[in-house]
C-alpha cells in the first residue's frame, strides 16, 4: 500500500518519532493512523526499555511555583543529550514532573529509595487493620502487598498517577519521552516546599 507524505508527516508530529518509522508502521498498519500510534507505542517502549540502563548526565533543573509562592519545587531531569535537553518538548516535560510533584506531594522518586524501616511501619499497620478479620495469615500478606501497590501510589513519583492524565503513572510519561527522545530520562532528585510546612 503506497502511504502519502502528508500521512507520514501528520504521524510524525503526533508522535516525534522518526519519518522512517512512521511510514513502516502506517504501511503495517493499512495507512491506519491509530493503528499505527499503538504499533509504534509497543515498538517504542520496548526500545525505551533498553535505553532505560543507559547513563543519563545531561538535563536540566526545573522549578515550579505554585498559589501565589506558598508551594515551590526544584527538580532535575537528565538525559543523555545537550541536544534532547535543550528541546523545547524535555523542557516541557521537565516543567510537568514540577507541577505534578507541587501538587501530589511524593516523599520518594521510586519504590526503591522508601527506607526499609517505613515499609516495615506501613506493612504493620495494614495488618493490625485485619488482626481480628479470621483471615488465614497468607491471605492477610496478599492484603498487604496489595495496600502496599496503593502507598507507593501515594508517596512514591514514579508510581503516582499523572496529574494532567491519572490513566497513565509518571513513570510511563517518562518511558514514552524515553522512546521518543532516544536517550534514557530520569527523576534525579527534587525538592518541595510549602509555606508553613518543614
């Protein structure tokens, strides 16, 4: 099936990904633009998978005030590129991962950095909540790991619903800039501020 320039080239900036890619996904995808989107999804996020253990020193650091000066957030964002940190699309994403730490409030990047000793409290609560539900104990430690998906939610920026679209976590915002970029992306570290709070 011959695919139009015009198609390859609205494909193209709905997605930021390469004009050769585009054609090949809309020729395997019948000139469909939808279909084409979610082949080149699956495509791209297995690529961003492999991007995702590649050194990231680039970046930048990003700010974000919000009600007037009462919430602040300082973040930074590498990459592995001058060039991709630079563009106006990691500066918007940049801009984003602020706006959405002032106003979830994460205490952690990942699940990875939630000290033992927290996860520990937190896994005990949950179970003095069904210390007298009768529930066999394996049952009750499914409980937990189930609670403890819904605290890193909470806490953890990586696995908290995005704030400018709630079906899609934060991390996967960053793996489809990672796909589309090229070059790994990562949350390096961040600071909120609110007025009144330590």
């Amino acid at each position: 099936m011959k695919i139009s320039a015009e198609k390859v080239k609205e494909l193209r900036d709905r997605t930021g990904i390469g004009m050769m890619e585009c054609k090949k996904a809309l020729q395997e995808s019948n000139g469909d633009i939808d279909k084409a989107i979610t082949r080149l999804r699956k495509r791209g996020y297995a690529r961003a998978k492999a991007k995702m253990s590649r050194e990231a020193q680039e970046g930048r650091i990003g700010s974000y005030i919000h009600m007037k000066g009462k919430i602040g957030v300082l973040v930074e964002v590498n990459c592995e590129s001058d060039f991709v940190a630079k563009t106006d699309e990691f500066k918007e994403l940049v801009k984003n991962i602020a706006m959405h730490i002032a106003a979830a409030d994460p205490t952690y990047i990942s699940s990875d950095e939630v000290p033992q000793k927290v996860l520990e409290e937190e896994k005990g609560v949950i179970r003095e909540q069904f210390k007298d539900s009768n529930k066999p104990p394996e049952i009750i430690e499914k409980i937990v790991q189930g609670k403890l998906g819904k605290f890193y939610k909470e806490v953890c920026l990586l696995d908290q619903p995005y704030i400018k679209d709630d079906k899609v976590s934060v991390k996967e915002l960053i793996t489809s800039h990672i796909a589309k970029f090229g070059e790994n992306v990562r949350v390096r570290r961040f600071a909120r501020f609110e007025l009144g709070k330590s």
